[in-house]
C-alpha cells in the first residue's frame, strides 16, 4: 500500500514538471517572442478573403497586416515566409473568425483555442485505448504528451499543425458519427496531407457516416471559399507554394536547404544516397506504400495503435515538419499500459526522443558553427542517422507496432 501510494505521488509530480514545461515552453514562449507566427499569414490571408481581395497576394500583404495592428518588419522580425500564406482556401473559412479582431487579439485567441483542446486530444488519445485518466496510466500518457517537444513547438509558434492534429484526435475518438466526422472534416480543411490519414483509418473501420460528414465539411467549405476569391488568385496561390517548395526553400529536401532536417520526411536521407530528386521521391512513396499494404493486413487488437500507426505513416511521403510529430500522443497511453513487455519498452524509448528538441538543437548548433558545412552537408553518418533521427524515431514507432507481435493480455 506504501509503495502504490509512492508510486501515485510520483506520477503526480511527473504530471506537474511537465505541465510546467509545457506552459513555459509552449504558450509563455509565444506571448514573449510572437510578433510573426506561422498563424501570421493564414490570419492576413483570412482578412482579405472576408474584404474580396485575393487572400494569397504577398503584395498586399504588409498593409493589411499593418492596418490590423501587426508590428512592422524591422531587422530580423518578420521574414519572407510570413508574406506567403500556403494553406489551402479551405482553411480560410476556419479562420475567419479570428480575423475579425486586430492582431494581438487573434493571436491570443487562437492560442487559447489551442490550448482549450488540448485536454480533449488527452481524453481522446485514453479513450480510444480504453484507458481511465485518473489511473497511473492515464496521468503519466498525459505527462509524457505534455512533455512532448514538438507540441512546445507547435504552440509557441503557433502552427496550425496544433489545432488540426487535435481536431482529427477528437473527431476519430468521438462516439457520435456526425460529430466525429464534423471535426474529422475542420482538421481537413487546415491540414488536409495530415488528416487525410485519420480518414483513412475510419475507411479501414468503415465508418461510412463519419466518412461522408467529414467530405461534406471539407467539401462545402472549400466551395464557399473558392466562391468568394477575386480572379487571379490560383496564380497568387501557387506562386507561394512554388517559393515554399523551390530547390532551397523551407520545405525543399536536398542539401541545397539548411534547415532540411526540420523535414520528417524519408526524401531527405534518399536523396543524400542517390543524389537525385525524382528517386528520392519515389522511395519515399514505395516505402509508404509498403507500409501502408502491411497496417491494412494487420489484425489489430487495439484501436488506438491502429489509428497511430497510418497516421504516423502519414508523415512519411509529403512534407511535413518536426511539428506534427505530436501525433504520437495517439500512441502513449497503448505504449505506457504495455510497460511490462519488451514492445512497451521499445515504443516509449523511441517515442522519448521527442522529449528533447533534438533538431532545433542541431540547427543551433549549425548557426554558432559548432557543427562545420563539412559535417552538416557532406558527412554520411550526420545526414543518414544524427541529422533525421526524428524519421529513424518514427519509423521505430511504426514497426515495433506493424511487426511485433501482440499478446492477448496487456497491463491497463
């Protein structure tokens, strides 16, 4: 009786260092440096969809931000990137209603949205495994997801990776179909490369209603938006995509961009073997693919690795960054009531990588020049295994739940 009663006190206070870290890492971060966000340009964009004008225009973008009360782009504030919003139309109409205040007022809001449904992705995350939130299993998966590197990063720079991730948690954990769907179809509408996944998984479920709603939403909202752009607008559109993902930009692979291994994505180490852009592409596809085939094969026990395992799946093929790795919150609570077998082990040592922010980390380390252009482009051990260690974690994650295999009976 001592020793579980150490053991919950424990817990508790694991519970309050991380939700400490949480809160100083995430949202105090933002209040403190965020003048320019990732929210900065989609909010831009929203006011001038709600105004007639074309929401992807960079020309008109420093006057409208202006005019809403953002700070002007003075030495290293503000940077090419904020100008050029790349969500699709969709996501306009999600946004518009922070766009009617003046720029600190959204920025807060829309914080504070982020923050309201983050208790919901925990509770969504327990219940698809079935696991109670008061038992030691419950507070310790929320200690390990408030912990969680890339969720400090997705809120202190307030990517909307943050609310489209909770969203599709909240809408695949939600007993209503209609509801599940509704929220399924928002996160499609702010990240559709992201949610598009968990969509997946309610086909392998067959959960037809949810499916519908969720296209219904998606595709109604994308209507709208699209209905009420000036001409010109695709142009505008894909001129910032073209910016994000030119050879050298943001979101470009090669060793031509400095901050690549930001990128989950497989491409970055298939083109450092080959060297080419079209086959690094095409590995990373075969590779999704064959994971893909491998999950619909599966007979899964347990709802939640399900889920987890296509959505991590889903980081592989397309670009996404270091963010949305916080879609491994799906995967805790199944990982921690396994702790006494081996799989359990395995799954939370390569989830824990995601504690530390490794690649920002790395990237400081480049920008002090403590890591050489040498190491950083050209060294095969640093651009195949210390560089994209976030993509050897994930892929950890997804074997250990693909090829191990399950017994009937687990710890809860």
């Amino acid at each position: 009786m001592a020793n579980r009663s150490i053991s919950r006190y424990l817990v508790l206070l694991c519970l309050l260092i991380a939700a400490s870290e949480f809160l100083v890492r995430g949202p105090l971060r933002l209040l403190r440096l965020g003048d320019f966000t990732d929210f900065s340009g989609m909010y831009v964009a929203s006011r001038q969809w709600i105004a007639g004008a074309d929401p992807y225009a960079s020309s008109q973008f420093k006057s409208t931000w202006s005019a809403a009360g953002g700070p002007a782009f003075e030495g290293n504030r503000g940077s090419e990137a904020n100008v050029r919003p790349a969500y699709p139309p969709s996501s306009l109409l999600v946004l518009a209603p922070f766009a009617f205040f003046r720029w600190a007022t959204a920025r807060n809001l829309f914080l504070l949205s982020a923050l309201a449904m983050f208790p919901l992705l925990l509770w969504s995350a327990l219940r698809l495994e079935g696991v109670l939130w008061s038992s030691n299993t419950g507070l310790l998966s929320c200690a390990f997801a408030l912990a969680l590197a890339p969720w400090h990063a997705a809120i202190a720079s307030q990517s909307i990776s943050a609310q489209a991730i909770e969203l599709a948690m909240i809408g695949a954990a939600l007993r209503s179909g209609v509801g599940g769907g509704l929220a399924t179809g928002l996160a499609l509408c702010l990240k559709p490369q992201l949610a598009a996944w968990f969509l997946l998984f309610e086909i392998a479920k067959r959960r037809w209603l949810r499916i519908i709603a969720a296209c219904a939403v998606f595709g109604v909202m994308t209507l709208f938006a699209v209905a009420r752009m000036p001409g010109g607008w695709l142009d505008s559109y894909r001129e910032n995509l073209r910016y994000f993902f030119a050879i050298g930009g943001v979101n470009d692979f090669t060793l031509r961009n400095p901050v690549r291994f930001e990128l989950l994505n497989p491409q970055v180490m298939f083109y450092y073997l080959t060297q080419n852009y079209r086959v690094a592409n095409v590995l990373t596809w075969l590779l999704t693919a064959c994971l893909v085939f491998l999950w619909s094969r599966r007979n899964w026990r347990s709802e939640s690795a399900q889920l987890a395992t296509i959505v991590l799946i889903g980081l592989l093929p397309v670009y996404q960054r270091i963010y949305n790795a916080g879609v491994i919150v799906a995967v805790l609570p199944y990982a921690i009531s396994r702790w006494a077998e081996m799989r359990g082990k395995l799954l939370i040592a390569a989830c824990a990588v995601f504690l530390i922010p490794g690649t920002a980390i790395l990237q400081t380390f480049y920008r002090k020049h403590w890591i050489g252009d040498t190491v950083w482009n050209h060294s095969w051990w640093f651009n195949l295994l210390i560089g994209p260690h976030a993509t050897w974690a994930l892929l950890a994650i997804i074997a250990i739940l693909i090829f191990w295999r399950e017994k009937t009976t687990s710890l809860s």
